[in-house]
C-alpha cells in the first residue's frame, strides 16, 4: 500500500523504498569504516537518543520546493509520538508504538503503516538492534554539533537515498534531520526547541475521524466506463 506521508518527510523515505536504520543501529554497522573519534560521535549519538523519554518542542519542515511547515511535537519513548502541524496544514501523525496513523484533514485521507516501515523508528527504537543492515556513510562536524549519515546497507545509494542526523552538542541534543530521496531531493527537518516534559497519553491515540460520507467520497469509484459502455450500446442498436 501506498502512503501519503507528506509529514515530517515520510513520503520521502516510503516513496523510495528507503530502509530507515533505527537509531540504535548506526553504530552497529560499517564500523570498520569509521575512525576512533567518528565511532565515538555515533556511540554518543546513539546514546543521546536512547536517553530521550518524554519531551515536548517544536519543529519545521522544509519540502524540496521550499516551502515550510511548522508544528509541534510530542514524544513518549519507546514508542510513541505526535507531530502537529500548525493550520491550514491539517496534518497528524500520531505513533501509538506499533502503528503510525497519518490524518489529512484537508484530503480527507486516513493512512498508516508499521511504525518499523518509518522514519520514526529512529526515534523511538526501544533498544539496540544487532540485525539491522545499515552504513554509517559519513560523520562529520560543523561549528558546534556533528552530522551522521547512514542507509540501507543492503541497497544501492543512487536509488534508495540516505538520512543524515544533525546534532548538537555541550550538551548533546537532537537539531534535527534531512532525507534525501534517490533523485537527490532533500526534505529537511530542523527541530527548534525540545525539553523534556509529561505528556499526556491520549496524544498517541489516532482513529479515524472522517464521517462514512467522507470516508465514500475519497474512495467513490467513477462511473466514466459505465457511461461509456451505455454509449457502445447505443451505438450497437444504431447501426443494427
């Protein structure tokens, strides 16, 4: 099944076909290729990330067209999360721990999928994985944080793209990240604050809110080739 998940870059990485390694795994895989401090960087990385329980922030989302979204986000490790977009976007996504729902309410449209087939398995694994098949691409540094690329070990890079994780540090925090799809798109995701703070459990609870009318009037099947076949019919007794 195809997913609209224009939200917090899904579309991206599900469009592609893009394995996202959960975070855990980057420093599992392809370490041989990385120096003494690069490994350090991706253990530090890691453990930030496993160290996040319950925060709340806010973030803002760049498509490769340039325009922008905002909105907030909540996250419960391990497991669930909630991304808000602020109006007129109309967008949800919601990850109750198992599945991740995607509610569009200017579409009309109700998505979900495993939460492992999504990006937000890097930020909400529960603990390190062994089994992942994932490569650390690239660690780098930039004035005051450090970036980890990675992707699917077991795929090609100019067709199935790659993530990159940018972080802060002193202390370590969580900047925010950017997925590149095979034809080099990026979809950028800057997170501008994050602190951590109780969140209430109704914020991972996502049913589909569409009434049966518009539930049918997504997927009302047209009546073009009925029409068209009445007119054949037509035409037959015509020439008959």
């Amino acid at each position: 099944m195809t997913l609209r998940f224009p939200a917090l870059a899904l579309a991206a990485a599900i469009a592609v076909g893009f394995a996202v390694p959960t975070a855990p795994a980057l420093a599992q895989t392809a370490t041989a290729a990385l120096s003494t401090h690069d490994l350090a960087l991706v253990n530090k990385a890691t453990a930030y990330l496993q160290s996040l329980t319950r925060v709340q922030g806010r973030f803002e989302q760049t498509n490769p067209r340039g325009v922008t979204q905002a909105g907030d986000i909540f996250l419960s490790r391990p497991g669930k999360a909630r991304f808000q977009y602020d109006p007129p976007s109309g967008l949800e996504v919601v990850s109750d721990g198992r599945t991740v729902s995607v509610y569009d309410a200017r579409l009309k449209t109700f998505d979900r999928a495993p939460l492992g087939a999504t990006p937000l398995a890097i930020l909400l694994a529960a603990r390190v994985r062994l089994d992942q098949d994932v490569e650390v691409t690239r660690v780098g540094r930039y004035d005051d944080g450090f970036y980890i690329s990675a992707r699917n070990a077991n795929g090609q890079a100019q067709t199935e793209g790659y993530i990159t994780i940018v972080f802060g540090e002193n202390p370590t925090v969580l900047r925010g990240w950017t997925l590149v799809d095979g034809q080099g798109q990026a979809t950028r995701v800057k997170i501008t604050s994050l602190k951590p703070q109780a969140v209430n459990p109704d914020l991972f609870v996502l049913n589909d809110p569409r009434t049966p009318a518009e539930k049918g009037a997504v997927s009302k099947p047209t009546k073009a080739a009925p029409a068209k076949a009445k007119q054949d019919q037509d035409s037959s007794s015509t020439t008959d």
